[in-house]
C-alpha cells in the first residue's frame, strides 16, 4: 500500500519505486517525494555514494518533515540508510498522515475523525453500507463502491453488487479507481477478504487518494453547507413574519369584535339584567382581556425579537401588512381601552339611575294608592242631594261637614302634586313604565279636578240653603276642624314612616335618623293634641244626653270617629319601633360599606405605591452595568418572578372591589387609586419588565452575533448612559453625537462632517422619530466588522454548486441540497433565460440577491 501511494506521487517527477527499504537508503528518491507532495524545493541533495552522503541526504528530509511541524519519534537517518523496515515504513506513514491526511478536518473534527466523518456522510444514503472504521467496516467492498458511486455515478452500477461478493465488490472499486480516478491499486482484495481485521492504515492510506480525488466535489459541499445556513435563516425568518401576521391578525380581530359589545350602550329597564352586564364586564376584565395582554406584549417582544435577527443576518428590516405594525395594534389597544373606561361608567351610571327609578317608582305607588284609598267614594258624596230634605240643624251640619271636607281637600292638595312631580321625574329619568304611570297619574289629577268641581257645586247649593238654616252644633265643627288636620297629619306620619329611603354614607342615614328623633319628640303634642279632640267629642255626646239633642247619633260634619283616630294613632306608635329598627338596619350597612371602603384603600394605598417602585426599579436595572448582560437577565427575571408571585394581591384587590360594586359603593375618600388605576399600572408593569427582559435579550443576541465582548458591551453601555441624561433610554442626536465622538468616531464640525453625520442617523433612525435607542447603538457600533453572509457570497457558493455554469438545474439542487432546501429553492427561483439556458435551467443569482432584498411579506 505504501509502496503504490509513494508511486502515484513520484510518477509525476518521472520515476517509481520497487522496494521502498531499499530505494529509500540513499535519501534521493525520498527528497524527492517530499518535494513533489510538498510544491516545496528541499535543500540540495548529496550525489556521492558514501554512507555519509546518505544519510546527509537522509537528514534534510528528515529535517523538512519536522519543519512542518510533525514530530519524529525514534527515527533516525542511520535507520532509514541501513535498511530498518519497521523505521522506513513508520518514516513513510508519517509522511502520509501529514501531507494526505491531517489536512482533512471536517465541522472542525482530528484528521482521522474527519476524514471517518466524511465517509459516513457521502455512503449514508446507500444501503448495507455503514463505515465506522478503517478496518473491518470495509472487507465487503461496498463501502468503496459507494464513495465511487456518489461521486461518479456512471462508473458503477452500484445495484447489481452484492453483499455476499465482497472479491467482486474490491476488485471493481480498485480497477474502476485506477483505471478512470488515477488511484493506483495499493490494496489487495484477496488480503482484505482473508484477513480478520484489514491493516487500518493501509486502508485510511487509500481512502485518502478518494478524498483527494473528490476534493472538486468537497468544496461544492461546503458551497452547499454556505447555501442550506443561508436558505435556514430566511426559512426560519418567513415563519416568524407570518406567525406575527397571524398573531396580530387574531389580535386585530378580537379588538375590533370587542369594541362593538363595549360600545353598546342599549340600557336595560331592569335593575336585574344590568347588573348581569357589569357581571359579564368583569368577566371580561378579570378572564378574557389579561390573556389578550399577553398576546399583545408577546407580539411586540417577537417583533423585536425578529428585526434583531433579520438586521443580525444582514437582511432588510420586516415591514408587516398595512394595518398590523406594532404601532396600529397599539393604536387599535388604545380604542379597546377607551370604549372600556366610557362603558364601565355608562354601566355604573345606569345602574344608580335604575336604583333611583325603582325607588321613586315605588314612592309614586304609595302615594297613589294612600290618596286613591282616600278619594275612594268621595264623588258619590258630594254628588248627594241630602240637604234637599234635611232639617235646618242638619243644612248646617251638612254646611260645616262640607267646610271640613274642603279643609280635607286642601290638605291633599300637597299630596297630589308630589304624585305629578314624582311622575314628572320618573319621565325624565326614562322609567320603563311610564305609561302606565303617566296614565295612573292622569286619572288621579281628572278625578281631583273633578273633585274640586264638585266641592264647588256643593258648596254653593249649600250655601243657598244656608240662608234657610240655622246655627249647628259649634262642638261638632271644632271637633271637625282639629281632627281633619289631625287625622290627616297621622296619615301623613304613617306615610313617613313607611317611606322608603336610599342611602350611600353613614352621614345621610344619620340624618335620616335625627330628623326620625326630632319626629320622635313631636309625639308627646301630638298626643295632647288626640285628647283634646277626644275631650270634645266626650263633650259632644255630654251636651246630647244631657239636652237630648235630635242628632243623628254621628258626627254629620265629618266621618272621623274617635275610633279611627285612636287605631291610626297606635299604627303610629307600631310604626316607630320599626322604623327604629330599618334606620338601625342601614346604619349598620353603611358602617360595613364603611369597613369595604377602607379595606380596598388600605390595599390600593399600598400595590399603587408598590407597582410605582417596581417600574422604576426595572428602570434603573435596565440602565446599570452590574456584571454581565447574562448577570442583568437573571436579575430581571428574577424581578419577573416576584412581580409575577404578587400576583395574588391584586386578585385579592379585585375581589374587594367586587364587592364594593356589589354593595353599589359609587366613592371611596380613603384612597386616590381606583381599581382602573391599580389594573392599568400592573398591565404595564407585566408589559415593562418583559420589553425590558426582551431587550437584554436582544443584546445578548447582538454581542453574540457580532463577536462583541463583555468589556466591549461595558463600554458602549457606559457611554450610552453617560449622554442619556434624562434617563429616557434614547439618546438625542445631538446627545448621540457626542457619545459617538468620546468612542473616538471622527465627526468634524464641517459640511463634510454633517454629512457623515447624517448618513449615521439615517442608519440607527430609519424612521426619523429623532432619537436612538441603545439595540440600534450597539448594531451600528458593530455593523462595520460584522461577519454576515451577502448575497455575492450565495452567488458564489451556487456558482460552485453549478460546476461554474450561470444557471443551475433542478437535478443539482436536490443532489446538493437536504429535500426541503432543495425544494424551498425550486419553488422560488425564476427560469435562467440566458443564451446558454438548458431546458428547466434556473436563475441563482437572481435568487441570490432576492434572498437580501424585501420580503413578500
């Protein structure tokens, strides 16, 4: 084996060997083979034919292959000179390992390694082959076979060998290799059947003529390594720009399904279905718009995520479809959140504008029912004729009764306005029964119009008889006169003391209940005032048995019996406890609405300060150099992590607030911050900390991609911070020049220098907001020594793949490129249409500089 591969080297200087201890004793043939291997002139040799010439001639190639850096061990010139086959033959695999093998390094591997490595991979796709040595892993032949077959498919028929005819299989790789590869038969096939376990370097010898051999078509697989790097990365950035056209697609949709619903503000008649809106809000709030929070910050971290990629592999920046920058979700959010604030307040005022209705609708119902209890019969009494046929004893009985019935009349008169007003009201609040409301109301004020008509009438029919009668019993009228203003005035305390109250602080329902002690206090005159009354209906019924007065054994001047007056006058006195009792009720209420108000402020007193520190904390984080970017991103999400277990608290927060809703608690003097102000500082907080968390990533990708060192990043970000004086995260122009001067960046103060200046910002503020941020600081400060891909260097790479043609045909592809990058550019690439084109000859270069220029996207 030795023997052949020295041959095939020094038959281009025009001589071969026989026996290489021998040929090799004199030191001339041997310089010679390391010359012709080498491309290098060695010393000149001895030509006499003493020992010492020899082995002079001897040493200078055993000096020049220590030169290149290979260590000799135990051989020496006196050895090789004399003859030592064991010496000679180590001397001659020395040679070998260094000038044919240890150049071969595949993915960074040892010689021998990469060269193994090198043949897994061209016979992996070949069946009942499966190199893992150089020994045993070759004795069928097919091995050999295969590495033919890869590389010049027509020399083989690779399937008609078989695996049970390894002579075969040998003996056709060594002739085809000799015969067409000009790779002499350094092995023999009957030796490698019949040995147990081949001579490994004698097999690693000849491998190695094949990988030198194919080394045209190696470097078309490191074209094609160039190629499936750069065909990954675009891969890899098409799916992030259509999974972030998803995103805010989904996004968008919701939003705009959302707003309508908030927008709706269609009210309800009932206190019971708005109550189940603002449950459905908090619903809203509390399950389906935090994970829409998420998605939203998600979305902008991959955005940046991906433009740092896209400026890192030298591609142009992603531009989303109109209508899905991260600047119109935002804008879209910020519609999301106004509708919400305007329906959470239309909710609110809805429903104490149900709460007013239902009480006011309820007073309108009483009142009614205690003035149409009281007018009940009252038509058909003054519409009697009884003074056509009464004495004159009774026209003035009938006279005074109708006297009281007027003062009766007028007493009610309060009492009927109130019931308009009340329907008034209940009409412009919107109530949904105002009809037949208004249609009750209307009956009451036709019927008092009627009324006062037919009080008139009477009074004026007896008024004309009066003149016909004479005086009546004055005891009977005064006892008429006092108890009507009285009856009425027990009617009016009853009508007090069962009114309904509403009530929102502790300082209403204590004035609710003084003005019930200041009544209370009353109870006493008024209970003078009952005895008196009963005194002079005692009185009447004395002067009747005592002058037998022809009466008609009642009152005729009014149908207030002493017995009503004293059953209502008890109803008053059953009516106290309780309204005792329900004004006690309420005041307890208030004081727990009380407890709730100051247990949600004494939370909210402490998360809004809380969430107020965290953002600034993230702040001062985001700007300081404590250790490295990897130590500042552990300590963020370290931050993350206890901003995310706080959590509970404002669950918690939430959970008071509903029940501030539920007791309908509409103010809180003991705290400055509503829950809408606790909720939008933690959504900030969540979205702060994880742009900040995305950023340090991104400059971590950054460092990493642009071989920027730790020092390096220090520095930049010390200069960074040293100009943003307002602690903002940007820089001014003028700011940043400044900083770009103190890093040593030539910036004069001339035309030229402006320029140059200008130039610069066009870079790191495409989109002219006239700041820098410090992700586009610290691209620029590195963009200059980058070391990307372009699309020349694809074009050259394909070129190579294409065997120097200006197209490239689909057959190429997928035999140099893995089926889906091999496919990927099929799909993509536009017909060649050069004069040289084939039939499906392609366009690379075209493709090429596609691949750097605006995505479709």
């Amino acid at each position: 084996t030795f023997t052949a591969w020295c041959n095939s080297h020094l038959r281009k200087a025009g001589t071969q060997i026989e026996n290489i201890e021998e040929d090799f004793r004199d030191g001339l043939k041997l310089m010679l083979l390391l010359e012709v291997i080498s491309g290098e002139r060695l010393a000149k040799p001895e030509r006499g034919k003493m020992r010492v010439h020899k082995i002079s001639n001897v040493n200078k190639a055993l000096d020049f292959i220590a030169s290149k850096g290979v260590k000799l061990v135990s051989i020496g010139a006196e050895e090789i000179v004399d003859g030592n086959v064991k010496m000679t033959l180590g001397m001659i695999w020395t040679i070998i390992l260094r000038f044919a093998i240890q150049d071969i390094s595949v993915e960074e591997t040892s010689a021998k390694e990469g060269l193994l490595l090198w043949c897994q991979r061209k016979t992996a796709p070949y069946k009942n082959v499966n190199i893992q040595n150089f020994h045993i892993s070759w004795k069928d032949g097919l091995g050999f076979c295969a590495l033919i077959h890869r590389h010049r498919p027509e020399l083989i028929d690779y399937g008609k060998l078989r695996k049970d005819d390894p002579l075969t299989n040998l003996n056709t790789a060594f002739d085809v290799a000799e015969k067409y590869l000009d790779i002499p038969k350094m092995l023999d096939a009957e030796d490698i059947v019949g040995t147990a376990r081949p001579d490994e370097k004698a097999i690693m010898t000849y491998v190695s003529s094949f990988y030198h051999a194919f080394s045209g078509a190696q470097k078309a697989e490191t074209a094609a390594n160039r190629i499936c790097k750069v065909l990954a990365v675009n891969q890899e950035n098409e799916q992030l720009m259509e999974d972030y056209e998803k995103l805010a697609s989904d996004l968008l949709e919701w939003i705009r399904r959302t707003i309508p619903w908030l927008e709706n503000r269609a009210p309800e008649n009932t206190m019971q279905a708005m109550q189940q809106k603002l449950e459905d809000f908090r619903d809203y709030r509390r399950l389906h718009k935090p994970p829409k929070v998420q998605e939203k910050c998600q979305l902008e971290i991959n955005f940046n995520t991906l433009q740092t990629k896209l400026r890192l592999s030298n591609r142009p920046a992603f531009m989303p479809s109109e209508g899905k920058m991260v600047s119109d979700i935002n804008n879209a959010w910020g519609s999301l959140e106004q509708a919400e604030k305007g329906y959470e307040e239309w909710l609110l005022n809805e429903i104490r504008r149900l709460e007013r209705l239902d009480h006011l609708a309820e007073k309108f119902r009483q009142k009614a029912s205690i003035h149409e209890s009281w007018t009940d019969g009252k038509e058909a009494m003054l519409q009697q004729k009884d003074y056509e046929t009464a004495t004159l004893s009774e026209i003035k009985a009938l006279l005074k009764k109708h006297e009281a019935f007027e003062s009766d009349l007028a007493a009610h008169q309060d009492r009927v306005e109130q019931i308009a007003a009340i329907a008034q009201e209940l009409n412009e609040l919107d109530y949904y029964d105002s009809p037949s409301v208004n249609a009750r109301c209307q009956k009451i004020c036709d019927q008092w119009d009627n009324l006062g008509a037919l009080t008139q009438k009477r009074r004026e029919a007896l008024e004309r008889t009066e003149k016909l009668l004479e005086t009546i019993d004055q005891l009977y009228l005064e006892y008429a006169k006092r108890a009507a203003p009285f009856n009425n005035w027990m009617e009016g305390a009853m009508e007090d003391l069962q009114d309904t109250f509403i009530v929102h602080t502790i300082e209403e329902i204590q004035g609710l209940t003084t003005a019930h002690e200041q009544f209370k206090a009353t109870l006493p005159d008024a209970d003078k005032e009952r005895q008196a009354i009963l005194g002079i209906h005692n009185e009447v019924s004395k002067i009747v048995q005592t002058y037998h007065v022809n009466m008609a054994g009642t009152n005729p001047y009014t149908t207030i019996t002493p017995h009503e007056i004293n059953g209502k006058w008890e109803h008053v006195r059953q009516l106290v406890p309780r309204r005792d009792q329900a004004l006690m009720e309420e005041h307890a209420r208030q004081q727990q609405n009380e407890r709730l108000r100051k247990q949600f402020g004494a939370q909210a007193n402490v998360i809004g300060p809380w969430i107020q520190t965290k953002m600034e904390e993230i702040g001062r984080i985001s700007i300081e150099m404590h250790g490295t970017l990897e130590d500042q991103l552990n300590h963020l999400r370290q931050y993350e992590k206890s901003i995310v277990n706080y959590k509970p608290k404002i669950d918690q927060l939430e959970g008071d607030h509903q029940l501030i809703q539920e007791a309908l608690i509409f103010d809180n003097k003991h705290t400055n911050y509503t829950m809408e102000h606790i909720r939008v500082g933690w959504e900030q907080l969540l979205t702060t900390i994880a742009r900040t968390i995305n950023e340090v990533e991104n400059q971590i990708l950054t460092r990493d991609a642009k071989g920027i060192s730790q020092e390096q990043m220090n520095e930049f970000r010390a200069s960074f911070n040293h100009f943003d004086r307002d602690h903002s995260g940007t820089l001014g122009p003028e700011e940043f020049k400044a900083c770009l001067i103190s890093l040593g960046y030539d910036i004069g103060n001339d035309a030229q220098g402006e320029a140059e200046f200008a130039r610069i910002m066009s870079i790191v503020d495409p989109n002219r907001l006239g700041v820098v941020t410090f992700q586009a600081f610290i691209d620029f400060m590195s963009r200059e020594t980058a070391d990307t891909d372009t699309a020349d260097q694809v074009m050259a790479s394909f070129k190579i793949l294409a065997g120097d043609k200006n197209y490239i045909t689909v057959d190429e592809l997928r035999r140099e490129l893995p089926p889906d990058q091999a496919e990927y550019c099929i799909a993509r690439m536009a017909p060649y249409n050069g004069r040289d084109a084939v039939p499906g000859a392609l366009d690379y270069m075209s493709f090429s500089t596609a691949l750097y220029g605006e995505s479709d996207l």
